[in-house]
C-alpha cells in the first residue's frame, strides 16, 4: 500500500504592512528614531490624535516624524503593534487597520503604505488613543451589574444615588469639569465623562435640553444625513429620516441626557469665568433659577458650537427702520409674514432655509448676496460626497460609523482636498445643468478657492456654502428675487445697498453668520484670555477667511490651548461625537493625575 505524502504547507509570507508594522515596532523598541523615521515616505504625514502626543496634531515628513519621536518615544514605549483586520492593496497604495498600546494606554490606527525607492514606506499614518489602561469605561464584558442581589440593609438604590448626585454635585461637591452649553457638543462630552467617571456638570441657558434646536426657525433640518449625526454610545434607531426636522432632534437630545445620566443643569447661564494658577482651579459664577452660584472646577469647556457669537452687523439707519429686523438664529419662523416684503441678507444654509420658508408662506422675498457662494444639492452630496462612508450601503459593506470616522480623521488635512477636488468635479457634472440655471438666474457660484467644494469650506472657514434641500431652485426659476453687493444703511422701509438699489422691507433678516467662538471666552471670562488662546477653528489654508500660517489642524478644538485648562468643544454632530473621545481622555488624564506633556502646543497667529 502506498502512502501519499501531502507537501508542507509553505510559510505564509507577512504583507506589506504586517511587515512594515513588525519593523516600525522594532526601531522603536530599539529607540533607533532615525530607522523608525526612515520608514516613512519623502512626502509623509502622521496623524496623531492624543496617544502620542497629548495632542490633536500632525507632523509631515520624515523630519517631523523624528521630531515627534524624539519628543515622546521614552514616555509613550509604544508597542504591540498588530493588524486588526488583513491589509489590502489598491491603486498602488495598501491600507491596514491596526492595534498598538502605550505604557498608559490602548490604540488604533489606520496605516497607507506607498513605495519609494522599491520600499514600502509610510504615506499616512493615524494613532488614536481610546482607552486609558486601569480607567476603561464601563462597556460591554465591564457593564456594570445593576442589581445588587443579596441582603443590605442600608441598600441605596439606583434613583436615591441619583437624587444624591442631583442634590451635591455643584453645590456641595464640585465638579472637576465643567462644561458651558448644552447642545449636542455638550452633551456627548458629558456621556463620554459620566462613562470615564470623571465628576462633571453640563450647564445651558435654556429651559430644557434640545431648546437649542426647537427655538429655532420652524422650517429648520439637519442638512447632514442620519449615519453622519450618531452621538456617542447611542445611534438613531433604524427608522430614524434621514434629516431630521429640528424639534425631533431636540426631543432625542433631551432624552440622550435623561438616558446616558448626564449631570445637567437646565436654566442656567455662565456670568464669569477667572482662572487661578496658584490653586489651579477656576472660579465661574452662574445664575441658575434666580440663584448665584460659585462653582470651582478644575478645568473649563466652552461647547458653545463651533460657530461661536452671532454676527449682527451695525449698519447705519437701524435705528430708525420701522419695520422688524433679527439676525437668523433668532428668526421664529415665516409664519407672520404672509404677504410681507422680506429682505434677507446672506446666502449661505440659513439664508437658502428661510428664504425658502418664507416664499412657502407667502411672502414677498429678497435675498442679498453680499459674495459668492458654494452649493451642492443634497442627493448628490449624500451619494458621491458621503455615501461610501456614511450610508446604508457603508453599512452593507462593513463600513461602521467608528471606522468610518477613523478613516475620515486618518486624511490629513494638507491634502485632504485632493481628495475632495475630484468628488466636486463629478458633482458639477451630474448637476450641470442646475449650475448653469442658477448662474443664468445671476447667482454668483463657487467650488472654493481650489474647487474642492463643501466640507473644505467648512473647515477652512465654517461659511460661504449651502446645502442644496430645494430653495436654491427658488432663485433659480426667480421665485426668490435676487439682490447682490453691500448694505450701505437702511431707512424707514427699505434696505440701501452700496450701489443705491433700495429693496422695500417690512422684515430684514440678518444671515450673517457667526465670529470665532473665542468671542465667548471674551465675554465670559476676558479679553486677555481671549486673546491669549486666539481664533478658534480653520486649518491656516491662507484661502478665503482662513489666514495662514499653514497649521495642520483646527485652530484651538478639542486639545490644550495657550490658556491652562481652557478647552473648546464643537463642530457638526460627526465632530460632537468622534472628538469627544479625545476630548474626555485628556480631562480623564488630567483627573488621574497622570502625566499629560503637550506636544506640539499649536502658537497663536491671529485674534478673533
């Protein structure tokens, strides 16, 4: 009889990645930061949010590899790097998603690899920090039991530790953060807090959690799409639209803060704010239901929305305009306005939305377009701009919302709109004949400074677009009239503009915008202070409302400022939520007593 021998199965060989990974490691364990920083491409950034660096921050190039490294390599002792999934290869690029630890705690990071000079070596590299070893949350195989079984006659159950809580928290015990607004910014810091079991309390001036979004104009949605807008910890339910109408989103925000226990104080506003370096605290005084009261948190978060102060213009003649004039984020909404001549001011999401709301019911309106304008129709947007990261086909494909925030965090921004420029360019080509309706109607488009459309706008400058959900159609056919150049004064009845065009109003509605959110730091607590942390938000582009220098990331958001233990939280709801994680390891950190140094702490270039 005979026996046939299989052949030994041959040694799997080690991609590009899981290779590139197990070197990087080594060189690191070696300390040998001129080989680790020789892994990385001529043309290279490595993206670090906190596990490195105690910062959001990017360095580029070999140089600013060895630069990082050479500040942070002793104290971090990185290791453990391995694969989370197997690595793929397309385009002559390979991507891997991978785990790593540090001496104080757990990561992940996604990996592109490029070859130069027949060498895989680093083209962008992601770190993300997302747990602090021995300070885990609470989650999954951790939850905590709820029932306590047994017999305890001094048993204190789940709503007397509440009330507990309720009645100390602020008052007699302080909180060693404390967070001022409580939109949705607000909120997930203070989930993402509870969870880290770091003693904080969320303060709003309105009356009820979600009031933020139901004083808002009537018409108002979510222009962004629901797999987009998850909070932390709790995603929408499955039949949640698309986008959502303004007062949904306040009716799930409220319920957010009763569910996830958010310590939350309700009626409440911020007077003043002063800093002690001696103590180390800050001093912050509110008036809550007619009360005065002192609270000393350690450390200060202003979750105000990245969109900081309203811009009210001071326009000659105001004074004397008989008519009814509110900047939009006061706007109640068309209904009173029926037959009325409508002026608003401004062309950007805000002005498109009540525009929009106002021709429906029967006004008369104007829109004043003081400059060019970037708008992209919502379909287009949520299929090419969005949809292979945040869809119900991402989902289909495995592409969760968590990882689909990595691998948006993991593009740097010095190049991330050479990614986007293509996307536009095929949006322009779908929509073609809109634009060119549009700009035959004698609206003035743009695709920003260097066609890479939206969502770079948006970082740069957070203004100069819309999101196309039906009104710009309405300047189009010329159902909404269309008015261009400065406001030079108002009279008695009418709008002037610098050209001498005088536009009747019963209504002036001013969607102007907003300042830097540093302008609440100037209010609240100095003019000093605000100065010494500096504009809030932009990346340094030197485009349009976005000055350089060049600073790689967003100007003061979610990491340390020029100020001690002044924190600025904001952003669209993606932001709200991904950020928040970052934001709360720093505070945890900081609430330990572990040692947080400050890589890279961004310089200030410009003021508010």
């Amino acid at each position: 009889m005979t026996q046939t021998l299989e052949p030994p199965p041959a040694t799997a060989q080690l991609g590009p990645a899981q290779t590139w990974l197990t070197d990087f490691e080594a060189a690191l364990k070696e300390r040998d930061i001129p080989r680790a920083a020789g892994m990385f491409a001529t043309t290279s950034f490595w993206r670090d949010l906190v596990a490195f660096s105690w910062n959001i921050t990017t360095v580029e190039d070999p140089t600013g590899v060895a630069d990082l490294l050479s500040a942070t390599l002793e104290r971090v002792d990185p290791s453990g790097f391995a694969l989370e999934e197997p690595e793929a290869t397309a385009d002559g690029v390979t991507t891997a998603w991978f785990t790593f630890e540090t001496a104080i705690g757990r990561g992940r990071g996604l990996l592109r690899l490029k070859v130069e000079d027949d060498q895989p070596r680093a083209w962008t590299f992601l770190t993300t920090l997302y747990e602090l070893k021995g300070h885990e949350e609470p989650r999954g195989e951790r939850r905590p039991k709820g029932a306590e079984h047994g017999v305890n006659r001094d048993r204190v159950t789940w709503a007397e530790k509440r009330q507990a809580e309720a009645e100390t928290l602020g008052l007699t015990e302080q909180p060693y953060a404390v967070v001022i607004g409580g939109g949705q910014g607000g909120i997930a810091l203070g989930a993402r807090l509870r969870q880290l079991g770091v003693p904080s309390l969320v303060i709003d001036r309105y009356e009820r959690p979600g009031d933020q979004w139901r004083g808002r104009y009537k018409s108002l949605c979510l222009h962004d799409p629901v797999w987009y807008d998850h909070l932390p910890y709790l995603k929408f339910p499955d039949n949640w639209p698309v986008f959502a109408p303004k007062d949904k989103i306040g009716d799930w925000l409220e319920s957010y803060v009763k569910v996830m226990e958010v310590p939350y104080w309700s009626s409440t506003t911020a007077t003043s704010a002063s800093y002690s370096e001696e103590a180390g605290e800050w001093t912050v005084t509110v008036s809550r239901g007619g009360e005065e009261i002192t609270l000393h948190p350690k450390q200060l978060i202003l979750a105000t929305g990245m969109s900081g102060k309203p811009n009210i213009p001071d326009l000659p003649g105001m004074d004397i305009f008989e008519g009814e004039q509110h900047h939009s984020s006061q706007h109640p909404g068309p209904d009173a306005y029926e037959g009325k001549r409508c002026v608003v001011i401004g062309s950007n999401n805000s002005a498109f939305d009540i525009c929009g709301a106002l021709f429906e019911h029967g006004a008369d309106v104007t829109m004043v377009q003081r400059s060019s304008t970037h708008i992209v129709k919502s379909d287009t947007l949520m299929d090419i701009g969005l949809g292979d990261l945040y869809s119900e086909r991402a989902l289909a494909s495995g592409m969760t919302t968590e990882k689909a925030d990595l691998v948006f965090a993991s593009l740097p921004y010095r190049i991330m709109h050479e990614f986007q420029i293509p996307l536009y360019e095929q949006m322009a080509e779908r929509d073609a004949d809109f634009y060119q309706r549009l700009e035959k109607a004698g609206f003035r488009h743009d695709w920003g400074d260097d066609g890479s459309g939206l969502f770079m706008k948006y970082l740069r400058r957070g203004s100069g677009y819309y999101i196309d959900v039906g009104s710009a159609e309405l300047v189009a056919d010329g159902s909404v009239k269309l008015a261009h150049g400065q406001v030079s004064h108002l009279t008695s009845s009418a709008v002037v503009l610098e050209d001498g065009t005088s536009l009747p109003a019963d209504l002036v509605v001013y969607a102007t915008g907003y300042g830097s959110m540093n302008g609440w730091a100037a209010d609240l607590i100095s003019q000093e202070v605000a100065d010494r942390v500096g504009k809030c938000w932009g990346l340094g582009s030197d485009t349009t409302k976005d000055p350089g220098p060049w600073e790689g990331e967003q100007r003061n958001m979610w990491k340390p400022t020029q100020q001690e233990a002044l924190w600025f939280h904001g952003g669209n709801l993606h932001q709200s939520r991904h950020y928040s994680l970052y934001l709360a390891l720093q505070l945890k950190a900081r609430f330990e007593g572990i040692e947080t140094p400050v890589y890279n702490l961004a310089p200030v270039h410009h003021l508010a």
